[in-house]
C-alpha cells in the first residue's frame, strides 16, 4: 500500500504505533495520504496529503487507492456539523470538513463504495470572500470540548479547528499554530484586523495559540471549548473569569 483515503468519520494519528500513545491529529473521511510505513500489518506510518502532517494510523481505518486519486484534491466537502453517509447497509455520520472524493449529485466514492450524501455540501473552488458567513460556520462549534489534536466538533485543538474552518473556505493551512503564523500577509495592528484574521498568542516567544476574529475586539478559539472571548492589544480576556488567558503576538491574513 502506497497510497490511501480516510473511510471512516475521523482516524486517530498518533505519535507511536500504539493505541496508548499520544494522539497528535485527527484525518477526517475521504482525506489522503502517503503510506511511508507499515509496521506489524497493522499499523502505517502515513504523511497528510493536504498539509503534509505525519504520524502513525491504524491500517482498518484506511482503504488503499492510486497515487493519482490521492493526489487529487476533493473540491466538496461537508458542510453541516455532521453529516450522514450511506452506502445500502452502510452508514457514517461524518463530521464538518470532511472530503468527499469523486462528488456527483449528492454521491461520493471511495474505491468501489458509493455513499449517498445526505446533507450540505460546499465546493472549495468557488467559494468566494464574504460568501459564507463566519458567524454561521462558527455557531455550531461553540462549546465543543478542547481536545488535544483533534479536528472535529466532538474534541477540537486549537489549531485544528482553525484548519478545519479555512478548509471550508478553500485555503488549506499547516497543522499547528506556529506553522500557520508562517503563512498569509502580517496585519500591523489589532484595530486594522478583520473578520477572518487569525491571531496568534505566545509563551516565551513560542506560538502556543491560535483563535479568528470575528470582529477587532471579539476572538473565537479552542481554550477549554470553543469559545467566544474579547480580545485587546495585549491578548485575550476570559470572558466568564475576567483574567487574562493569552498574550497577542501577532495578526496574520489569509485573503
């Protein structure tokens, strides 16, 4: 197996070929990757297609293709928080973000497995700036639990859920926030940002943090759960506790 495609709702990534190790990531269903290595024939070593992201999967949870249907990137993707899949006897309820190889008339294929689509689905290649509402994206992760590398309303990290978001917008980011401080164009100030801006918070000169403005005074991130705070020059305020959580370090823009 060299290449291979997500079937199932969301594959745990860990950082060693075990259960008991650190989940580092999560892969949503129809997303691709590169299979590096196979250890035990059950466990593969796999790097993300999308982002480049590697870790160790167990190899149930993929269904081998070609390198040419890996490498094409899926324009649809679902849309709803969670969206049902199915296939005759078969059914998934995957989650937001999700690929959707091969997408016709409300149908997605992986391989020879035809699922009928039963939800809202966008297409990445037209959306435009201002198309979609951030606000209506937004809603429906609030309160979804911090969960350490993971990318779906069931358990979030920061950074996964600002993925996953710009991945409904069209942009695919890296993984972590340090690697998304990297890309798009610096904003100077916190009263030049706009919605759609993501910010970014450091400890010791490290990015640690990662959140997208709503408006200049109002951030939405993953501390805890997905939350709405204020946020000021100096960083983000807790809403509920008054205290100061995270030190503002910089303002990066992606359209």
């Amino acid at each position: 197996m060299d290449y291979a495609i997500v079937s199932v709702p969301a594959a745990a990534i860990r950082k060693k070929p075990d259960h008991r190790k650190e989940m580092t990531n999560q892969l949503l269903f129809g997303e691709a990757v590169k299979v590096l290595k196979i250890k035990k024939g059950k466990w593969a070593k796999v790097k993300s297609l999308h982002d480049g992201y590697e870790g160790w999967v167990t190899m149930s949870l993929l269904q081998e293709t070609d390198e040419e249907t890996a490498a094409t990137r899926s324009a649809h993707i679902t849309a709803d928080i969670f969206t049902p899949l199915r296939s005759g006897q078969v059914s998934l309820l995957v989650p937001f973000g999700s690929s959707l190889p091969a997408y016709t008339e409300n149908q997605t294929r992986i391989n020879q497995q035809v699922y009928q689509v039963e939800g809202n689905v966008l297409n990445r290649t037209t959306i435009q700036a201002g198309a979609v509402s951030l606000d209506q994206l937004v809603q429906p992760w609030l309160n979804a639990p911090y969960l350490w590398g993971g990318r779906t309303a069931m358990g979030v990290d920061c950074s996964g859920f600002i993925q996953v978001l710009f991945k409904t917008l069209g942009i695919d980011l890296p993984r972590d926030a340090w690697q998304q401080a990297q890309e798009g164009e610096p904003v100077a100030a916190l009263h030049l940002g706009r919605t759609g801006d993501l910010v970014f918070f450091d400890d010791k000169e490290e990015i640690v943090h990662v959140g997208l403005l709503l408006k200049p005074e109002l951030v939405v991130h993953a501390a805890g759960k997905v939350r709405i705070d204020p946020i000021d020059k100096k960083g983000i305020i807790n809403r509920d506790s008054g205290q100061r959580t995270h030190r503002l370090k910089a303002i990066r823009r992606y359209w």
